[in-house]
C-alpha cells in the first residue's frame, strides 16, 4: 500500500510539473504570438526575407563595375526580378493541389530555400555575363516569391478562427521579423562590399535562404498520401482542374469588388512610376563618391 501511495504522489507530481512547464511555455510570447515552433519557423522565413537585401548593393555594384552597365540595363535587370512576383496565385495553387514528397508547406520551403542558394552560389562563382546574372537574379527572386506565398498560407491557417487580436499579432510577427531582417542586413552591406566585395557578398547572401529551408522541419504538417508509382498527377486529382477554376472565378469576383478594385488600380498606377534607383545610384557613385567607403555609407542610409 505505502508503495503504491508514493508511486501514485510521484505521477501526480510529475504531472504537475509538467504542467507547470507547459504553462510557462504558453505565456511566453514572441509580438504576442505564442511561442511555438510553427512561430519560429514563420518568424525565421520573414526574418530571411528581409535579411536578403544583404545583396542588394552588391548586385548593384556587380552591374556597374564588374559588368559595366548603363542605369537603363541595370533598371531592366531589376524590372526583370519582379517578374515571379507577378503569378503568385499560381504558387498558391501549386502548393495546394500537388504536393511535394506528401507536403504542401514543408517540402515547397525546403525547394525555395535550395532554389535561393544555389542561385547566389552561382552569382558568388560562376556568373561572368549580364545573362547569366538575369536568370540566376530570376530564380533568386522566384523562391523568395514562392516561399512568400507558402509562408503566408501558413499565417492565413493558423489565423482561422483566433480573434482579431491574434491575426494582428501574427501580422506584426511577421512584418517585425522582415524589418529585423532588413536592418541587420542594411548595416552590414556596405561594409562586407567594400571590405570583402561583392562575390564574398554574394557567398554569405547564399546561406540564408538555407534557414529556411531548415526551419521546414519545425512547420506542423500532417502528410497527404500522393498518387502511386507510375500514376499520372492529374488523373490522382481529377478535380484539379475543376477546382483551380472554381478558384480563379472567386478571384475575379473579389477582384471585381470596388473595395478591392480600386485599391488594386491605385497600387498597379503607384508601381508603374518610374523609379530612378538606378540613376541615383550611379549618380551618386560617379560623381560625389571619392572613397571606397561610400558603400558602407549607402548601405547604412537604407535603414532609414
């Protein structure tokens, strides 16, 4: 009996404890999120989507000084990298109706992440031509875009039935880790230019998108069986076809509303004006910069 009592006063402290702990996990919070890992993985995403900007002087300066470049093709080269940008519905479905390896989150971001790498590795090695850096800046910017997407279906899910509390916390997790992101990586731009240059640059730009190819893990997915050996993808999900129609008129139908329309028109006008980033930027190099440091200079004046 004596040995009974204690087993049962062991379980039942045991289980307070761990309770205790499970407690104190759930009241510790990231911008009022709960702290979990599905939050660490999101925040890390956001976090590399800022961080990225690491390359964006040192693209600059590959252009000018080691391809030689005028401001209109570098403009064009810039105008080129928003093209992913542009079909991002497309990756929604993508994601949705043919899953990677039996995932539809975790295996796309473990891609993005592999597709961003390898694209900065070439432009720290191999890239030598205007044409080589347009496609590897192309799939560069197609697995931010396409991580992008993954990642905010991920908030969009979890944002599902939580109160409008919660949906703007997740939103100021999100746009906190990116602004995070973007000032570490404002700061240490110019310096890593102009110590190290820019295929250095280019090396450590290539690190990050492996971050989020890690933090996949983390992502809470159930798996989803996918079509048998042999067995085409699209007689496995013969609705496919049905249902991405069906989500294409809903988009329409939002699009068509006046709340989304007009707002969507004003965006497209505000992005179609010319940006002169370009021109102020050789502008500024060729003729008020004297010393090599002005790059940490520009860098640094971006996090403003």
């Amino acid at each position: 009996m004596e040995q009974e009592s204690s087993t049962s006063m062991s379980s039942v402290a045991s289980s307070r404890k761990k309770d205790r702990y499970t407690g104190n996990a759930r009241r510790f919070r990231i911008f009022g999120v709960d702290f979990s890992p599905e939050s660490v993985a999101v925040a890390m995403v956001y976090f590399v989507q800022g961080a990225l900007g690491l390359s964006r002087l040192a693209v600059s300066f590959y252009l000018k000084d080691d391809l030689h470049l005028d401001p209109a093709e570098t403009a064009l080269i810039s105008g080129f990298s928003s093209l992913p940008w542009l079909v991002k519905p497309l990756y929604g479905f993508i994601s949705d109706s043919f899953p990677l390896f039996g995932y539809r989150r975790r295996s796309y971001l473990v891609l993005s992440g592999l597709l961003g790498a390898l694209s900065w590795s070439l432009m720290a090695t191999f890239v030598g031509s205007k044409y080589g850096a347009v496609v590897c800046i192309l799939i560069g910017s197609l697995s931010v875009a396409f991580s992008d997407v993954v990642v905010d279906s991920m908030v969009v899910e979890r944002a599902r039935g939580e109160s409008q509390a919660i949906s703007g916390s997740l939103q100021s997790l999100c746009w906190g880790s990116s602004a995070f992101g973007s000032i570490v990586s404002s700061y240490f731009s110019g310096s890593l230019v102009d110590a190290y240059g820019v295929r250095f640059v280019f090396g450590i730009t290539a690190l990050l998108p492996m971050i989020t190819s890690a933090v996949a893990v983390l992502v809470k997915e159930q798996h989803v069986p996918g079509p048998t050996r042999g067995q085409n993808v699209l007689l496995a999900n013969p609705s496919f076809l049905e249902s991405s129609r069906e989500n294409i008129i809903q988009l329409w139908n939002a699009v068509r509303e006046p709340n989304v329309f007009l707002p969507t028109v004003f965006i497209f006008f505000w992005q179609a004006t010319p940006q002169s980033d370009s021109a102020v930027f050789y502008f500024t190099i060729s003729r008020t910069c004297k010393t090599c440091h002005f790059g940490c200079i520009i860098g640094r004046s971006w996090i403003v």
